[in-house]
C-alpha cells in the first residue's frame, strides 16, 4: 500500500510513511473486509460511515506538517482534533506522528467501538474518544496545532477555524454532498490563509455546521 499507493501518488514525508508502516489497517475495517483493508478505496464501517482511501488520509495527514511542527518545537507533542472518529485510523496515524489526539464523534456506538479498539492497540494515552458534534469541534482541548475532518462540510466551519493555535493547520473537504475539494487553512497571528487542494468525495459531516441529519 505504501509503496504503490501512497509513494506513487505523491507522499514524501518520511515520518508520515512511517506511520502508515506502523498501524495495522486491517484491524480498522469490519472482518467481513479484511481482504480488502489495504485496497485503493474507502470501505464502509456501518452507520452511514467510511473508513477513508489510505491515499486521501495520507494526503490530509501529510498537509497538516505534524513532523515539521515537532522539528520546530524541539520534539515537543501537537495538540490534535480529529473530526470524525469513525473506526479511529486516522487517529492512529496522528499518535504515531507523536500528537496528542482528540478524537470527536457525533455516533455513540462507533466512538465507543473505536476507543475499545485503540487501547487494545495501545494508543490509550495518547488519544482521547469524545462524543459530540465536530463540526463545532472539541471546546475543552483547545487551541490545537491540527485539526483534520474526516467528512464533508458545506463550507468551512467557523469554530474549526476559530480553534487553531498560531500557526496551526485545519485540512478539511469542502462542497456539495456529490463532489468536494481538500483546504488547507492555516493560522498565522490573526489570520488565516486558505489553500485548494485536491478533488475528493467524503461522506457528509452532520451537525450545526455541516449537513443536516
């Protein structure tokens, strides 16, 4: 996957490709799938809910710059939020980048089976499960260095933004339900600047500032 997905599609930073080596995908997809975790393409986890292409999670994880933050801040551990739990891959690779992780998800059952998942594999101290509406983000945790979403929304959401530290990224897809493109936004002292990415298709992010249920 690696190699032929991620390599050949434009991934170059070191530590990111370590990350990917270094987390079991196959144990973030239902059984019924496990011959296809490592394909090119997202899969379905149940409640109206994906687990993202490995190639668009390394693009989102890769544009965030968690690496080149720890360089500048003498090793120290980003704060992160991950919109969207879901079966908490993306989390995974965020804590293996060295972040301290949020990780906020609006479905009950699905938080609690992704936490469940994540201490078996020992990431408990480093990601914290919390339920609630992302699209609002995680109050309590901020500011954080990354923010990544894992859904769509409409157009950007204002608390996401509002939540960045100095110098922090927010990567998030953004348009209609049928069709999105990836922006990166970034903090810098009071404003912010917003960079188009790539062409993509997310499931919706529900809640006061994405889609309606």
């Amino acid at each position: 996957m690696v190699r032929d997905q991620l390599l050949g599609g434009g991934l170059h930073d070191d530590a990111v490709r370590a990350a990917f080596e270094r987390v079991p995908r196959e144990c973030f997809v239902p059984a019924g799938s496990i011959e296809r975790a490592y394909a090119d393409s997202a899969l379905s986890i149940g409640c109206g809910q994906t687990i993202s292409q490995p190639f668009m999670v390394a693009v989102m994880t890769q544009a965030l710059g968690v690496p080149a933050w720890r360089a500048a801040h003498q090793g120290a551990s980003p704060r992160a939020l991950d919109v969207g739990t879901g079966s908490g891959y993306q989390a995974a690779i965020l804590a293996e980048l060295g972040a301290s992780v949020i990780s906020i998800e609006r479905d009950e059952s699905l938080s609690g089976s992704a936490a469940a998942r994540l201490a078996e594999l020992g990431y408990g101290s480093r990601i914290t499960c919390v339920i609630g509406d992302g699209s609002e983000g995680y109050e309590p945790g901020a500011p954080y260095d990354a923010i990544v979403v894992g859904a769509a929304a409409p157009i950007v959401p204002s608390p996401l933004v509002r939540q960045l530290a100095d110098g922090g990224r927010l990567v998030i897809p953004v348009g209609p339900r049928e069709r999105q493109e990836l922006r990166l936004i970034t903090r810098s002292g009071d404003t912010d600047e917003e960079r188009r990415m790539e062409a993509c298709v997310f499931v919706p992010l529900v809640g006061r500032h994405g889609f309606p249920a």
